[in-house]
C-alpha cells in the first residue's frame, strides 16, 4: 500500500506540472535550463521547451501508473512494458532535447548554437554515464526479487535467506501441509510489503508471508501458533516437495 501511495504521489506531481508546463510556463523548472547563461538562455524558445518537457513528463506519469497497475494484478508484460518505455522516454527526452534544434529560436546566433550544441553532446555522455547507476540498482534489485529463496532446516529452526528472508523456530510452528494448488489457485491477496513480479512473490501479502512461484504447484503451507502462514513454493515441484519432506522430518 505504501509503494501505491508513494507511486500516486509521482503520478499526480508528473502529471500537475506536465499539464502546467504544455501553457509554455515554467521554463525556471528545468533542471539545466535554469542554470544557463543569459546568453545561452537567449538561443532557446521558452515556450516551445516548455511545451516540450510537459509532454515528456505527461507520458512519464502514464508509464508510472501502468507499472503500478502491472504490480498491483502482476501482468508481467505490462510491468516490463511500462518500464522498458519510461527508460527509453527519459534517456531519449534529455538527449533529443540537449540536441534540440526544434527548441532553438530561429533567429539565434549560428556561432552560438554551434557551441552549445558541442556542451550539449558532452553533457549527454555524463548523463549517460551516470543515468547507468540507477538503472544498475533497479536491476539488481529485480533480480533479487526474482531468484528463488534459498531455504535451509537446521537443528531448531528454519533459515529462509535471500530478499524479505527470515528465520522460522520449530516451536513457532503448529502445522506444516503440502497444498496441490499453487499460489494463484489459493489466492495471493494484496501485496503489503514485499516483492510481487511476474511470477516470484516475495515478502508480506495479505494472504500471509510467500516465499513462492505464483503459478507453480505444490505449496507448502506452514501454519504458526502466532502470526501469518508462510508460503514456499518453487518453479520445480520436486524441489518443493524435497522440502517439505525434509521439514516434516525435522519437526518430528
């Protein structure tokens, strides 16, 4: 819930300012712009960069809301979609508009234009440069969304490790029941904290606590004295059902 309002929030700011900034106001909002020269400042059609960055940030405030609707339902492709297109907006919008010939006024100074042109092309490489950070962190954190936990039953206790990972006690558990569904037939409710991709469903759901594949059957359902039911389930039914085997033994 707090990542809907969280992404709500930039959705609505996006959009606000997108539709403001297409009357051809708020140039002094433009990160860069602002920080020009006078002179440089001079070359450019105010109105027309700001009719310009309002329509970039107009279809980034729909690409935030399809992901959100791709997390929310978990469409997969939609998710991806979404994401892959607001990439290819940021990257392409800054580098078409620091190229900007459309947004010069036609009068401006040839000379003039020649050099800010050869600052915009340097500029483009440190944001490019930099702009891989972010999309590292994001990748890195998908991948660890998506990768199967790692699950291990030791003396006393269960030890899930990987993302949301946690540590299960024996004495905590009153019931352990291998399920022939998969998480989409039992019902993975709303997601409150955690991971929800495509297929990997990770962390706290209103269903209760998943460590599972979505579509994938059997489920092991592990009921506690306290608190949610923990659901594990792997793409490989084998794997799943070595577990719960292994649990089973372990608390007898």
């Amino acid at each position: 819930m707090i990542i809907v309002i969280i992404m709500g929030i930039c959705i609505l700011g996006c959009l606000t300012l997108g539709v403001f900034m297409l009357q051809g106001k708020g140039a002094g909002l433009i990160s860069g712009y602002n920080m020009l020269s006078k002179e440089k400042k001079a070359l450019y059609n105010e109105k027309a960069l700001c009719r310009y960055t309002g329509w970039l940030l107009i279809l980034v405030s729909i690409c935030i809301a399809l992901m959100t609707v791709g997390m929310q339902f978990y469409f997969s492709w939609l998710i991806w979609g979404s994401m892959v297109s607001l990439v290819v907006i940021c990257f392409g919008g800054v580098f078409i508009g620091n190229a900007g010939i459309h947004l010069l006024k036609e009068d401006a100074d040839a000379k003039l234009i020649a050099k800010l042109k050869k600052e915009n092309k340097q500029m483009n490489s440190v944001f490019a440069v930099f702009s891989l950070i972010p999309l590292l962190i994001v990748g890195v954190l998908i991948f660890s969304g998506e990768r199967e936990p790692r699950i291990h039953v030791l003396e006393n206790q269960i030890q899930i490790e990987g993302i949301y990972g946690r540590r299960i006690p024996f004495e905590s558990i009153s019931n352990v029941i291998l399920l022939e569904e998969s998480m989409a037939e039992i019902g993975v409710g709303r997601r409150t904290a955690g991971h929800g991709g495509a297929q990997a469903l990770r962390g706290n759901f209103t269903s209760g606590i998943l460590f599972a594949q979505r579509d994938a059957a059997p489920t092991i359902r592990i009921e506690r004295q306290q608190g949610p039911n923990i659901y594990i389930s792997f793409r490989d039914s084998k794997r799943t059902e070595g577990l719960y085997d292994e649990i089973s033994a372990a608390l007898q």
